[in-house]
C-alpha cells in the first residue's frame, strides 16, 4: 500500500498552492499508514527537497555538491526510491575529551581517507528509523560538531546495500505479534529502528554532499528551508494520529457508558481542543508560507516549531489521557481470538461482554486496536519515537526561542515603559496626587 503511494514531491515550490498539495500529500500518506510510520517515503526527500532549494550552500564548499544535492533529489524523485537518514553521532562520542580521557574509541562514523573518486568512511551513524525497507540512506549530523571532530564532517548517501554497511536492527514488534487482530498495527506497522555500520566504505563524490565543513554540517537543515519541510510532515502525520486518539478515546468512553458524564466530557472536550489548536498551527504554517531570495517558498518557520514543540512534550500525556478512559477494558478480554472458534465459548463470550453500544466482537476488536496503539511495547516505542524523533525535548524549545522576532516583542513592552515617563516625571505626578 505504501510502496505504491511514494510522493513525488519536487523543490521547484513556487506557491501556497504548491504547499497545500504537499501536506495533502503528508496528510493522506499517515493516513494510509495508519498514522503510525513516522519516517514515510515523503519523509526524507522533503528535507533533501530543501536543501536543493539553496544549492549554492553546498556549492560554497565544494564545486559540484550543490549539483550533487539537486541530482539526489531528482534521483529519488525519478527513481521512486525509499530513503532514511541517520544524523545523530552515537551516545560516546560527542565530547571527545570523553573517549580521549579514557581511552576508548571513538564509535562515530568518519572520512579514513580520500581520493580522486571519492571518500572512504568507518564508524556508527544511527538511527535509521525504516533503514531495512529503504533503497537509500542519508548519512550526516544535525549535532554540531567541535574543530577536532573535522573528519567527523561529512555527509553522503549510498544504497544500503551498499558493499561494507550492515544495519544492525532492535527487536522487530512484528515477530512477536502473531496474529492481526490482537496486533493490528504492531503486525503490519513496526518501522523498525536500526544502527549503521560502516567498515571502510568507499563513497563515490557524485554522492558526497559535505565535506570537512563543520559549520556546513548544520546549515544545510537550518539555513535551508530542509528543517522545516522535513517536519511539516512529521507534524501532519501526528495531527493525524491524534484524530485517530481523540476518535478512540470517545468510542472508548462510549463503550464503558460514561460518555454522558460532565467529567468526562470535560476530558474529551480537552482532547479536542488540543487536536483542533494542532490543525489550526498545520493552517498557519501554509497561510503564512516565508519565501527565500530565489522564489521558494516554505511553511512558516515559527508556526512549524510552535507544532513540533507541542507534539514531543504532550504526545505521552495525550497516550495516558486516552489510556485511562480505557479503564480496566484491555484486562476483561480473553487472551486471544480463539475464543471465537469454539461455539461454546464464543456463545458466553457474546452473551456476557456485548454491550448496549457494541456487540462482544466489535469491543473485541476495538480494545485490542487501541491497546496496542497505546499500551504495548509496541506503544512504548511510540511514546520514546514521539518525543526524541525531532532532537531531544529541550531543542524543541530552542528552535522556537531562535525564531521568536524578540525585537518586535520587547519593542512593545519598550513603548509601554516609555510612555510612563522619565523619574521626573513620576516624582512630579506623585507630588501633584499627594497635594
Ligand atoms: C524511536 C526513535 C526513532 C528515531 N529515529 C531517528 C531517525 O530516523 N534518524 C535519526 O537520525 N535519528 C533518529 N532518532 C534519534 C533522535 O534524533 C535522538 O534520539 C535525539 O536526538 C536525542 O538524542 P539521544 O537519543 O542520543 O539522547 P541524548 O542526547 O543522549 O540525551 C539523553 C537524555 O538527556 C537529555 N539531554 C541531553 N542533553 C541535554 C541538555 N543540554 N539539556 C537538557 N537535557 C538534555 C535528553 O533530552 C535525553 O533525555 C530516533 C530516536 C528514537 C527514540
């Protein structure tokens, strides 16, 4: 279903009108995928479409990488293909005085050597969120990176099959979900989470896009309009999921009876509130569209981070909200479908778990679905991918202070103070009100 749906988005974006196609494009991908694959096809290549709006960035660096960035995204664009991208050094490796102190390597992937073709490299990069069902990996830092870290400064794409890389995979959800209808979404919708090895591989120049410029490192998502495209999507996809929590939650409240209880409406009036501010954030982000000097356009930025803030510090509030108007659900269900099978059980099971508002089946199958979206291990792996996906937490709350016009803040609070007067003038209206 997915692979068929790949977007094709394409960086010549020129107009609002180009902007709403695109999230109508990042809308219907979450919905197809259930909301659940953070890093979708349109994911990537809506980064990678960014940066090839500034080519001359890359350019500046090296004669030929900004070619190099608009050929990749054609490429991926003509080609159809599937890419992740890993852009974290590991845990170990950010503070070099750390491995250099205690004497142990440093994990993080790095140029070894380099030639008229172009680049071998070694080391870890993660995490490669959807890595084993990729064509392609995008490798580089959003961590910034010290003067001592140079050869640390590359970043490149290759196929992941690629000779010298090996993906090393936590635990698939999928192998221990046997069946669909007590795991619905972990059975079909595990993106899985994976680290790159690489043992010295040779990376042609055609596929480098940086190198040995550490300041370049970073501009290339926050100089570019790439941070934000990236993560229009991602704030579509859980806008998304959100109606789908905030639909579960009723149908759950519903089911237990309690729907017509003042409290509980008060809980699901919250839980709608919060969806509805999240979409009216997604319209602003189109309908205040920021251009750059060449004529692209982008969402905007602050409307953009203001959603992404919102959505890494309540997802796991929401998840709990929604957990508890479950009550004890997930727990009076029998251990799995078999109980229909036999005509005896499924006989009580019908007689004593239907409901005024559902039969035994559909609260069967409604509890297993939302269970696994929200307490399983499965929805453990949600609760950590929502908050850290972006950067950690505390980033989230640093894009937003970098993108605050703080001049046009302070300069009406400024006025106010001026137009209380000089200490002159507060002594004399003192003297003249004690008069
Ligand atoms: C499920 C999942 C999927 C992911 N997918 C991808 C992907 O597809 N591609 C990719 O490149 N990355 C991916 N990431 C990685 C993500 O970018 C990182 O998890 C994130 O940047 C945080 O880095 P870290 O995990 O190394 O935590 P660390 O940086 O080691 O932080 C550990 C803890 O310390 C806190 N902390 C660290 N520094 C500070 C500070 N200065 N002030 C306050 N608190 C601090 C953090 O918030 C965190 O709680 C994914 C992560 C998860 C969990």
């Amino acid at each position: 279903m997915i692979a068929s749906a790949k977007p094709r988005t394409s960086p010549r974006c020129r107009s609002s009108k180009k902007l709403e196609q695109r999230a109508e494009c990042h809308r219907r991908v979450a919905e197809w995928s259930y909301r659940l694959l953070g890093r979708s096809p349109d994911h990537v290549p809506a980064f990678i479409g960014g940066m090839a709006m500034v080519p001359e960035l890359f350019e500046a660096n090296r004669q030929g990488f900004g070619r190099n960035v608009i050929d990749y995204f054609n490429d991926l664009k003509l080609r159809d293909l599937f890419a992740c991208y890993l852009v974290l050094t590991p845990q170990g490796s950010r503070d070099p005085k750390m491995y250099k102190d205690t004497g142990t390597i440093n994990p993080a992937l790095a140029v070894v050597s380099e030639d008229s073709e172009g680049i071998v490299v070694s080391g870890l990069k993660l995490l490669g969120t959807s890595a084993v069902f990729s064509d392609e990996a995008w490798i580089g830092s959003m961590i910034p990176l010290g003067p001592d870290q140079i050869n640390e400064a590359v970043t490149f794409a290759i196929p992941v099959n690629h000779p010298g890389v090996e993906i090393w995979v936590r635990e698939s959800f999928e192998l221990r979900a046997p069946n669909k209808i007590d795991h619905f979404f972990s059975s079909q919708f595990d993106e899985s989470d994976g680290v790159m090895v690489f043992d010295n591989v040779r990376i042609p120049w055609s596929r480098v896009f940086c190198h040995r410029d550490i300041a370049l490192m970073r501009d290339m998502y926050f100089k570019t309009p790439a941070h934000v495209m990236g993560n229009h999507q991602s704030n579509w996809r859980f806008a998304e999921k959100l109606k789908l929590m905030v639909g579960i939650a009723h149908r759950a409240c519903d089911m237990a009876g309690v729907i017509n209880i003042p409290a509980i409406q008060q809980t699901l009036g919250r839980l709608a509130a919060a969806e509805a501010s999240l979409l009216g954030l997604m319209a602003a982000q189109i309908d205040q569209l920021q251009s750059i000097a060449n004529g692209h356009v982008h969402v905007n930025r602050r409307f953009l981070y203001a959603a992404l803030q919102w959505c890494a510090n309540n997802y796991a509030q929401v998840a709990e909200e929604v957990r508890s108007l479950m009550g004890a659900g997930p727990f009076l269900l029998p251990a799995d479908p078999s109980v229909f099978d036999n005509p005896q059980t499924r006989q009580t099971f019908e007689k004593y778990w239907s409901l005024p508002t559902a039969s035994a089946d559909e609260r069967y199958k409604f509890v297993k679905m939302a269970w696994d979206l929200l307490g399983s291990d499965f929805a453990g792996r949600h609760t950590q991918y929502e908050k850290f996906y972006g950067g950690p937490p505390h980033i989230m709350d640093l894009y937003s202070f970098f993108n605050c016009p703080w001049n046009e803040r302070r300069a009406a609070v400024d006025q106010i103070v001026k137009e209380m007067g000089s200490a002159d003038d507060l002594t004399a209206r003192r003297k003249s009100a004690a008069e």
